[in-house]
C-alpha cells in the first residue's frame, strides 16, 4: 500500500467513527431504557447499541450500500462500500487484515501498546473499545465475525408508501383482537409491506405466512391464498401473535416466537431459565438461532424508534385506497362475468383483491358462492339494483 493511499484511507477510517460516535450520540440522547416496557423488554446498553445500528440501516444507508460491522456487536461498523460482491469482498478482507495486523503488534503480549500504532489502526482500535487484549482483535477477524449488511431506506420509503393505504384498518384490527398497536410495524421488517413477497422457504404475504401457520385461519389454495391479502392476513397475524403472548405471557417473546415458532423460543427459556427477550437473544446458542433469528426483535424495536419520527426520513405521501363495497354472490361466480356485467376495471378489482390468484383472473376458476369479493367504481345501491 503506498503512503498517499494509507493516509487516504486513514482520513476515510477516522471520518466513519466520527460519524458513528456522533450519530450515536444524537441517537441515544433522546430514547430511554424503559421505552418498550410495555412490550416486555428492558434495554441495556448492548441491546440499545444493537438498536442504534438498525436504525442506522433503516435511515441513513440505501440498498446501494453494504455496512461492513461486528456480527455480535453491531455498533462496530468498519466501513462502507458499494452493496456487490467485489466490494463487499475487497472490504471484508480489508477490515480482516486490519485486525490481524492490530493483533501482530503484540501477538506473545499480555497488552497492546496503542503508541505502535497506525492512525488507521487506531481508528479500528477506538471501535473495539480500546480493548488492549490482543486476542480479541484475532477473534474479531474471524471471517464469522465480519459481516455485511445492506441498508434499507430506499426499501422502507417505499414501504412507508404502501403501508398508508392499510394501517389505519390494521390498527383498528390489532386494538378488536387486544395486541399493542405498535406491533401492526412488523410487516415494514418481515416483507417491506410488499403484498406479493415471497420467501425462499414459502413464506407469503406483508405477514410472511408459512402455509401450516396461515390455515388456522386464513384460505390457502390453488385459486385464494389469502395470504395475500394485507387485511385478511392481518387479523390471522394480530391472532396469532396474541396466541403466543397468552403463552409467554411476554409480547417481545411473542413477537420472536412469530419468526421462529413457539417452540424455539420455549427451548430458549428453559435452557437459559429466564424470560428477559435480551439475555435470550445474547446468550441463547442453537443451530436454528442465527444472525437474522437473534437480530429479528431488535430489528423490529428499531422499527418503532424510526415509526416514531419517520416523517423526518421519508416522504409524505397520503395514499389511500378506491372506495369499494364488500359483496358476495349466491352461487359460483367467474370473475370476467362480474367485470362485464357490473362494467368494472379488472386492474383496480386486482388492487382490492390481491389474494386471488390466477386461475381466477384467468378464468380457469370460479369464485366460491358467498365469498366476499371488493369491488370499486360502483355502489352498493347500484349493485343490488342490478342484481
């Protein structure tokens, strides 16, 4: 490395921490400790450092870019870096090299001695805290340790401006089945609000909703898969996290064990004997339990703190949806019969009705008799008259 590219970098190093001891500060300075005690959690300063750094993925870093940081201290962020593969690469080796070089200096030493330093290893120096143990800059450099993340705020914009057309009616949901109303802000963390999000693993919905999890309580089939549809999944979810606060008697645990099942979190409190959601999330060890398990409730708190002020983040934008009826019909009913006979726009019934599928819009499959069906452009008067 030449000197001109080190002191370049140095300067770049030492510019990240002051970024992120400032906007830490300014993070930190106004939320308290005891602000999701209704939620069953009480922070720490580990887990509010965890929090700061999502909110940091949620406001200040795009999709664009990859945050290269501790994967157990999150509010370690070494660098960041165009979001692809090469970069990300390149960076991840960077930040290990810095680290093993940080170690070699008294590699057989008790101490570090922060005087044989580099300014650019200082910077990473002042980010482990100031630790003067060598060994922990050998475990920090594991490959396990250094991971990136891509950030969010392009995603949760455009989140925020499809969310606006359902909260209003997800809250009221949430207050009829008495769950907190904060917890109506989860899909912004399981699917960015997209109706048609689909995971790797089958998971379907703003909810997410595996296909045993959702039948309990909501149509899934080859032509309905309420899945899809924001509000009808909705009230299954508002159930269902409900189900599990009268099991842990705990809504932060009720909210974990909504991403990894009832079970796991079971086996956490068991083991560890303890119900603090932040020691489980800290101490737990298990195969299932892995970055994005342990992160997940953070994630969400971090969620509530952007919520609270994400007027001063994103745009504003007062989105709403047509004005439609809720109606059903006697016996079967193809949906191009519907449109023609009622003169409707198929594009706008699709918007309203976003849990049928294809063999519908297609016209393979009927709609069931008596299954409610939204339509818009026309009224209820309008409707029966011309039944």
């Amino acid at each position: 490395m030449n000197t001109s590219r080190s002191a370049d970098k140095a300067i770049n190093a030492i510019v990240i921490f002051l970024l992120i001891f400032f906007s830490s500060v300014a993070h930190s300075a106004e939320p308290q400790n005891n602000r999701f005690q209704n939620l069953g959690v009480q922070l720490n300063p580990w887990a509010e450092s965890q929090i700061q750094f999502w909110f940091r993925i949620f406001t200040e870093y795009s999709t664009h870019d990859a945050v290269i940081h501790d994967s157990v201290n999150l509010d370690r962020i070494y660098q960041k870096v165009q979001n692809d593969s090469k970069h990300v690469t390149l960076a991840r080796n960077e930040v290990h090299n810095m680290l093993l070089d940080i170690y070699k200096t008294n590699p057989n030493g008790k101490t570090l001695d922060p005087a044989k330093l580099t300014d650019e290893q200082r910077v990473y120096f002042l980010l482990q805290e100031g630790d003067l143990n060598p060994q922990a800059y050998a475990f920090a450099a594991d490959y396990s340790r250094i991971r990136s993340q891509a950030g969010q705020k392009d995603r949760l914009e455009n989140a925020y401006s499809i969310s606006k057309l359902y909260l209003h009616r997800m809250e009221e949901m949430f207050v009829e089945e008495k769950v907190p109303v904060e917890l109506t802000r989860l899909p912004f963390v399981e699917s960015g609000f997209e109706k048609k999000a689909q995971s790797s693993v089958g998971a379907v919905g703003i909810w997410q909703f595996m296909p045993k999890t959702a039948q309990k309580d909501l149509r899934v089939d080859r032509a309905i898969d309420e899945r899809y549809d924001p509000l009808k999944s909705t009230r299954a979810a508002a159930k269902y996290l409900r189900s599990n606060y009268l099991h842990f008697k705990n809504w932060s645990l009720a909210i974990m064990a909504y991403n990894e099942g009832p079970g796991l979190v079971d086996k956490a409190v068991k083991r560890l004997k303890t119900s603090d959601p932040v020691q489980i999330v800290r101490l737990f060890k298990n195969g299932s339990f892995q970055f994005a398990s342990r992160n997940y409730l953070f994630e969400f708190l971090a969620m509530l703190d952007v919520d609270a002020k994400h007027e001063l983040f994103f745009k504003k934008e007062d989105a709403t949806l047509p004005p439609f009826i809720t109606v059903s019909f006697q016996k079967k009913e193809f949906i191009k019969d519907i449109l023609a006979k009622y003169k409707l726009s198929q594009s706008l019934t699709q918007i309203l009705n976003p849990h049928f599928r294809e063999p519908i819009w297609k016209n393979q499959s009927p709609i069931p008799a008596h299954y409610p069906v939204r339509l818009t452009g026309i009224t209820l008067e309008e409707f029966r008259a011309k039944q």
